[in-house]
C-alpha cells in the first residue's frame, strides 16, 4: 500500500561521490553520466516525475527505488540496479524503447509502475509538436482542483502607511459584476468625491488609497483590468482564476498622487475587465472599489511616523537561493513596492512630494477601455497636449502589461526557429521588447517591463494563493520630462507618443502625465540643452540551432542623458537626467526542443539633479532595479493519448534600492516556484505546486518582511515581521 503523503528522495551527486550511470551500446548514457547537481523527486499514486542535471544534460526519470546505484547492462531491453548507500534513478533514452527491472528495498505502489512504463513506451514519439509545448502558455486549471471552501488570494508587498489606521471615510467609485463583457465599452459611473463633513476630510488629504475586492466562482482564465479617472490610470490589475469553491481577494493602492484628479466632480471613474461567460466558462467577477481618505487634522501624520519615512526598503531574504543564481547582487538591492505611491523607476518621486498639479492622460477614448492596444512592433499610439506656460516639472507615469503572443515575450525565439522547424506557435520575434516614449516623434525615455506572470501563466497551480509578483497591483513606471520643458513651453500642442520596440500582439499602454505649476507667476522660461553624453543604444542578438535544438541570446544596453533648466520664482534650476540599463537574456532548447530554459537579467540605473545656476547641486536621487529571472520547462508524455506532462521551476525577483542624499530606502521581493502538471489542450488535469516568497523592506526608520509558502494549492507558511534584524 502506498504511504499517504509522497516521500520524496534527494540525489546529492557529483564526481567524488560515484555515482554514475555507465554507458550502454546504444550510446544513451555516452559513455557515462555523472551526476552533476542535487535535485529532489517524489511520486504520487498515479505518476512520477523527477528531474536532475548530469554533465550531459540527459534526463534522469523512473520508479522510486531506494537507496539504488544504477548501471546499465549491455542490452537496452534490461536496465538493472544494484542497492547501495545512495539514491538514483535510471536513465531513459529518448530514442530507445527500455523495459526496467529494479532491485529495491521499496518497491513503487502499482499505479505508479504502470503510469511510469507508459511514459517510457510513450517518450520516442515527442517531436515537433511537443516541442510547441514546451513554450511558457496561458493555461487554467479545472474549477474542482482546489477543493470547495472560498480561499483568499494574496500578494506579498508591505503595508501601505495608510494600513496601520481606519480611514476617515470610505467612497466606493465601482460596484459591479463582470460576466460576459467581451466587446463591450467598460463599466462607467459620475464621480465625484465624498463631501466634507466632520469624519470626512476635504482636501488635501493626507492620504487616499484605492481598494479593490473581488470574488469568484466556476471556471474562467484570469483576465486583465484597469481603474481610470477622467482616461487617467489609477490602477492595473489582472484576477485570479477561480474555481468551484470560489476565489476571493483584496489589494490596496496608494493614490495619493492622483489627487487633482480625486477632487474634481467633472469625470467619469471606468473599469475594463474582458470576460467570457458561456457552457464551458462560467466564472463571473464580482467587483468593489473604494476609496478611503484619511486627514491629518488634529492628529499629526496619521500612521504615527511621517510618511516620507515609509518609503521601500528592503532585507535580506534567503529561500535557499541566492540572488547571484539569479543574476542579482548584494549590492544591487531591492525594488520599490509596486503595491504603493512610488512607481518602479521614480528617482525623484517620494511621499513627501506633493502631488502633481495637473494630470493628463495619454490614453486612448475608451470604447474598450483607455489603453492603447500594441499589435505589431511598428505600431505608436499618440495623443496631442497644450502644456501650461507655468509648468516646472513634468513627469510622464507609463503604464504597461503585455498580452497574447507577447505574454511570455522574455522567452519567444526567433521568427526564423519556428520557421525552418514548422511550428504553429506566432510567438516569435526573439526575446528582447523595450516600451519607447517619444514627444514630437523624438524619443525622450524607454523602459525594459517587469515580467508580470499572470496567475493563468506557465502553471496556474503556482500562484494559488500567493499570485506572482505584481499579479494584482501591476507596476508603472516614471520617466523625468522636465529636462524637455523648454521644448513644451511654446504654448502649441505636441504630440506625446507610446510604441514597443520588437512588440507583436499584443501590449496594452497608456500613460499619465503629471504637471507641477509655478503658482507665483503666470509664465515660466525654459530651455533643452544638449546632453553632457552622446545618448547609446545597442541590441546584439545570437542564434544557433540545430532543427529543435539550439541556444538564442540577446544583449542590449541603453544609456542617455538629458538636460534643462527652468526659470521660475524659484529661481533658475537645472534638471539632468542620466539613465543607464543592460539587459541579456538566454534561451536554450534541448532534448529535440521538449526541455527550454530562460535566463533573463535586467539592471537599471537612473539619476535625476537638480543644479542651480552657479553648478551647485540642490537635490540628487538616484534608483537602482534589477530584475532577474529564470524559467525551466520540461515537456513530458502524459498518460493519455492527448495529454503531455510539463514539469517547471520559475524563479524571479524585483530588487530595488532608492537614495537622494538624506535618506534611502530598500526593497527585495524574491519568489521561487516548482512543480508539475498534466496538460490537454489548455486545461490543467492534475498536478503539484510549491511556492516560496521573501519580501523585505527597510529604511532609517521602518523595517517590515514577510515570508510566505504555498503547496498544492494551500497556504502552509506565512509570517511577518516589524522587527529590523540586526545583521541588515
């Protein structure tokens, strides 16, 4: 009889400690395979998977045998093991038919025998096709996986300053149900804010924050949505997938900095959520989004610590893997909260800045919704703006997520591998997409996208419930147009432009753009001058491949730097703006295209200074990002005819360290997820999942981390801390 839970086996190898799988006459070992790297295997009652690296990078599959050094015999129809102080498992040669007979101390329940003999019988015939499915997909899982009781999804980020007090009141701006609203014009209500009374504030606030519920139940793919003010994005988003038990979740947004906007009574709040509702999908999305302010008055700043000082910082996190397997360093610390005021990449906005003036949106009219929708690399979207005379900043707030053939754009080949192979698949157009922002067709900033895994992603059964990061509150990111003010400021109106370098269907873009104004005079004077560096820009690609075999790599860096000054009462102040980023990324096909491995490795360097007119510097702050990755898929028969196996590991993380001379802050966000599933068509049938997270934050004055873990679908670890460790 099997034991209730899987045991689960380690192979710790390597060349001193002999264990080795000699070669047979057929070549499947070549000669001998070393065991090159720890890894873990388990089984279940019905299957087993197990995966290992050997310095041939062979696969390593098959019963659970105990305590086992494998050798091969002469023949390729008898494979026998011998027990020993260690445990193997033998090796199966994709182009050989074996049967196996093991010698064991525990012998594999049954069904697991037998599912392992159909996999083996069945490994000869993966080919072109299966190789097509290995590539990362948008998957569901069924609606009865994960059990009947409602179960809360989470994602891991601190606690917004506004979390620690109830808000002086609440607004709600959405309630509605979204069923079948593909094609539709989004949701659309009157806004206005909540009028003054004792309990609620009039602005300015201190505070405003956006809150979003959501509910459902059946079956249904995630789907992505959007919150907008006046065509102006408060908020990106994308659900969970639900199932028959129901889903529910909530995310909370610092808005604070849209406040210009939260005062007025002229515009119209609109949520997009595309959603299918028919036989087969039936899950419909219940949706809440309030508003809660919260006032000073009387009372200080209302977390109880100035804002300014809950800025993201972040500590050291350790999942058992470290940010150099990654691509990341010490020294590159940590990401900013995408679940609060400060965008990705804002060097110079804090909490401490007053919100912008005015915000404009560069969005599109809104039949279906106010992104821009991106097909093709030589698509840009536009709208035309009169800047105020009496502006003195400007910074464009970009707002991003990719989609369809693009949704795993860090991982596509190039158009010409799916090409000579035959393959049906339109993701291609190789692995490199830069989000490109131009003012009167010149471009003024670019931005590498945070790879967002939405919770149908690569394997649904790894974000339930803890989603991947930035699943729910999707980051946007900041690009410093003050330098360009001079150009602007001739009272006309220019034409403020998105597009997506390399981008095929399909990316949904938009942007805000926020004005600060110079309010003791009517009219400014400003003036671009040139770059202190010539601005650089390279992409340099590598393709080598063998029919389904071969190794893809991409290598692009940017630097740019911008400058201009700004004559106001203020005084005459000088903007330079340098921003620096590299960016490679690896993909390998192996084992006739069915095993892919990407590698991915993002690091970003912008500084914003302020000189007066002596060259006196004033201000400076400056953001460091880093975004590594690392996707592995093995595609495997099933035990179907019209089912295939994918096993997946999917690593990632978001560091970023913030400074401006008076204070820093540092966050460290790292996710690690294994396991595997068994797939037709686009529907997970079963599987396993484990997922592990760190997220810390830290700054002069505020510490907060918090580590979670996730298997099968169930919550097992969760715990957080105030507390700042002594060794960070």
């Amino acid at each position: 009889m099997a034991p209730t839970t899987p045991p689960v086996a380690t192979i710790e190898g390597g060349e001193e400690d002999g264990l080795e799988v000699a070669g047979n006459e057929g070549g499947s070992a070549d000669g001998g395979s070393k065991i090159k790297r720890a890894t873990q295997v388990q089984w279940t009652t019905s299957t087993l998977l197990i995966r290992t690296i050997c310095t041939n990078a062979y696969e390593l599959s098959g019963g659970y045998v105990q305590d086992v050094k494998l050798k091969f015999s002469k023949s390729t129809s008898n494979l026998k093991g011998e027990t020993k102080s260690r445990t193997a498992y033998h090796h199966v040669a994709a182009s050989k038919t074996v049967r196996t007979k093991v010698t064991s101390t525990m012998q594999p329940p049954a069904a697991a025998a037998a599912a392992l003999l159909l996999l083996l019988l069945l490994l000869a015939g993966a080919g072109a096709a299966a190789a097509a499915d290995s590539f990362p997909d948008r998957l569901r899982k069924p609606p009865s996986l994960s059990g009947r009781s409602p179960q809360q999804y989470i994602e891991l980020t601190r606690p917004l300053p506004s979390s620690l007090l109830p808000a002086a009141c609440a607004h709600r701006i959405v309630a509605h149900s979204f069923a079948h609203t593909i094609g539709s014009p989004p949701f659309s209500a009157p806004y206005a804010p909540p009028p003054p009374s004792p309990l609620c504030p009039s602005p300015p606030w201190s505070s405003v924050a956006l809150e979003l519920s959501a509910s459902s139940r059946g079956d249904q793919y995630d789907r992505i949505a959007a919150v907008w003010l006046g065509g102006a994005e408060l908020l990106r988003t994308s659900t969970a997938e639900p199932n028959d038990g129901g889903v529910f979740w909530t995310v909370r947004k610092d808005v604070t900095r849209y406040s210009s906007l939260l005062s007025r009574s002229d515009l119209e709040v609109t949520m997009m959520l595309e959603n299918v509702i028919n036989d087969e999908f039936t899950g419909i999305y219940h949706v809440n989004v309030t508003l809660l302010f919260y006032s000073n008055k009387g009372g200080g700043d209302m977390p109880g610590v100035p804002v300014n000082q809950l800025s993201d910082r972040g500590s050291a996190s350790n999942l058992g893997l470290g940010l150099e397997e990654l691509g990341g360093n010490g020294e590159a610390a940590a990401e900013d909260s995408v679940n609060s005021a400060t965008p990705i990449g804002a060097a110079t906005w804090s909490y401490s800045a007053p919100p912008a003036d005015l915000i404009y949106p560069v969005s599109d009219d809104g039949d279906r919704g106010s992104w821009f929708r991106i097909e093709r690399a030589s698509d840009v979207h536009s709208k035309r703006i009169r800047i105020p005379a009496n502006t003195v900043r400007a910074v464009l707030e970009l707002c991003v997520s990719f989609h369809g053939d693009d949704e795993f754009w860090y991982s596509n080949p190039p158009d010409s591998y799916i090409r000579e192979n035959n393959l049906t698949t339109g993701r291609g157009n190789g692995a490199y997409r830069e989000v490109l922002v131009m003012v009167d067709g010149n471009l003024v900033g670019s931005e590498v996208p945070f790879p967002v895994v939405f919770t149908g992603g690569i394997n649904p059964l790894f974000w339930e419930p803890i989603v991947a990061i930035g699943a729910f509150v999707l980051p946007s990111y900041d690009i410093e147009l003050t330098p360009f003010l001079g150009t602007l400021l001739d009272c006309k109106a220019h034409e403020f432009a998105i597009g997506v370098a390399d981008g095929i269907s399909y990316w949904l873009v938009n942007a805000n753009l926020h004005l600060w104004l110079d309010h003791g005079s009517r009219r400014v004077r400003a003036k671009s001058v040139a770059s202190y560096a010539p601005p650089a820009h390279s992409v340099a690609r590598e393709s080598l491949f063998k029919e389904l075999d071969g190794s893809f790599k991409v290598k692009a860096k940017r630097r740019e730097q911008f400058a201009g000054w700004v004559e106001s009462s203020a005084g005459n102040l000088t903007t330079i703006v340098s921003t620096e980023y590299r960016v490679k990324n690896s993909i390998t096909f192996t084992r006739n295209g069915t095993d892919k491995l990407v590698r991915q490795k993002m690091k970003a360097r912008r500084e914003v200074r302020i000189m007066d007119e002596a060259g006196v510097s004033l201000a400076r702050a400056i953001v460091r990002r880093s975004y590594p990755l690392r996707v592995i898929t093995s595609m495997l028969p099933g035990s179907k005819k019209d089912t295939y196996v994918l096993v997946t590991n999917v690593t990632h993380a978001q560091v970023e360290r913030y400074s401006d001379g008076d204070s820093s802050s540092t966050v460290r966000n790292v996710q690690d997820s294994r396991g595997w599933m068994e797939v037709r068509d686009h529907n997970v049938l079963s599987g396993t999942a484990d997922t592990k997270q760190a997220y810390s934050y830290r700054d002069e004055f505020f510490c907060y981390s918090r580590k979670a873990e996730a298997a099968d679908g169930k919550l097992v670890g969760d715990n957080s801390t105030f507390a700042c460790a002594s060794s960070l």
